[in-house]
C-alpha cells in the first residue's frame, strides 16, 4: 500500500521553495510508519490518529514542528520554540538541504523518540492558565471589539493558546492582522482554530472536501 498523500504529493509538487528540503523530510517521516494527511494546508503526521508532527514552509526557512516537542531530550540543541507563548511545540529550521542531511540521524531519533512518548502516553506539561501574551494586533481588537473580547474569552484555555500562538508567529504586522480578520468569524462562532466549520462535526483538525477546508 502506498503511503504517500495524494494531497500531500499535490502540494509538494507546486512548492516553489523549500521542495528538495521538504521532501527529504517527508521520507524520513513515512519510513517512520507514520500516516500522512494534509492538514491546516500543510503536510501532517500522525501515528494512531494523533498528530505528532507537521512540515511548513516559509519565505525564509522550511521547518518540521513537533506537536509534543518538549518532551523530546535535546540533545543537540535543534528544537525552538514557534512562538514566545508556546508551550508543547517545537520546530527545527533549515536553510539548505545540507543541513537535513548532517543531522539526518539526530532527527529521525527525534522522530522516533516523539512517537515512543505517544506510544507510552506522556503528557506535557500545559499550563492551562498561564497568562497569554497577545501580539499588538490581537489586543487592538480585543479592546476595541467588545463581542470578540468576549467571545475569546470564553474560548477553552487550549484554543485561546493556539489562536495566539498562530496569530504572533507572522514577524509582519500586516500577515498578523490579516489572520486575525481571517478568523475573527471563527472565533465569534466560538470555534477553534482546528473545527471544522461546516456544523456536521464539532472537531475535524481537516476536511475531505464535503466540509470547508481550513
């Protein structure tokens, strides 16, 4: 049986940067047994349906995303936080292709040992009240916008965190506010950044073209 997305093969064959790096971890995630799905728009790994891993492209860096990152012994020091306010997640950020293959080994250990935690069931360490830290963009609307203040507010503290932690990471303010217009609907709707928006399931982290895609 073929392992490979179509979806995912779809979107690695119209990427106009990043393609050799984005492939090169690509095969080092399905020679992990891990399934592949495309996700948020990006190519996603989980093994028995949860989500460990993800690859994403930006104008300066291609990265791979550890959803349980923290857990992970660092050695080598590769894993970086996405975001100030991040708590689980981790990334390593490439450049070259050259730099996948010299740590190619210290990945896939990385790969490897992510999915034992799964496997075992290791919880990170969430801090469910931690005090967020909202982008400048972010408190403009929830101070100006009564409604939307309060319906982030009463957002679970999880999908709280994961609105802010995608709407910080942008380094550009304008690419900040865009997402923010984007998915102020959303919020207000009393959605996450991950439900399907179509009514027929409170939770689908993608859709398989009967639902609006995400």
């Amino acid at each position: 049986m073929d392992k490979n997305n179509s979806l995912v093969d779809a979107y690695m064959s119209k990427a106009k940067i990043w393609k050799e790096e984005m492939e090169a971890l690509r095969e080092m995630l399905l020679s992990c047994n891990l399934t592949e799905e495309l996700k948020w728009g990006k190519p996603c790994y989980s093994f028995e349906n949860k989500n460990l891993f993800i690859i994403q492209s930006f104008k300066t860096n291609c990265a791979l995303g550890f959803f349980n990152g923290e857990l992970i012994n660092d050695e080598k020091g590769l894993l970086v936080k996405p975001g100030e306010n991040t708590q689980s997640g981790r990334m390593i950020r490439f450049t070259h292709l050259k730099e996948i293959v010299k740590v190619k080994g210290t990945i896939k250990g990385y790969i490897k040992e992510a999915i034992e935690h799964e496997k075992m069931g290791t919880k990170t360490t969430i801090k469910e009240k931690a005090e967020l830290i909202f982008p400048e963009e972010l408190q403009s609307v929830l101070d100006k916008n009564v409604k939307f203040k309060k319906a982030f507010e009463s957002l679970t503290p999880g999908r709280q965190r994961a609105y802010n932690m995608f709407f910080s990471a942008p380094k550009q303010a304008q690419t900040r506010t865009t997402r923010i217009e984007k998915y102020k609907q959303q919020i207000l709707n009393g959605k996450g950044i991950n439900d399907c928006t179509c009514g027929l399931s409170k939770k689908m982290p993608y859709c398989d073209g009967s639902h609006k895609y995400l």
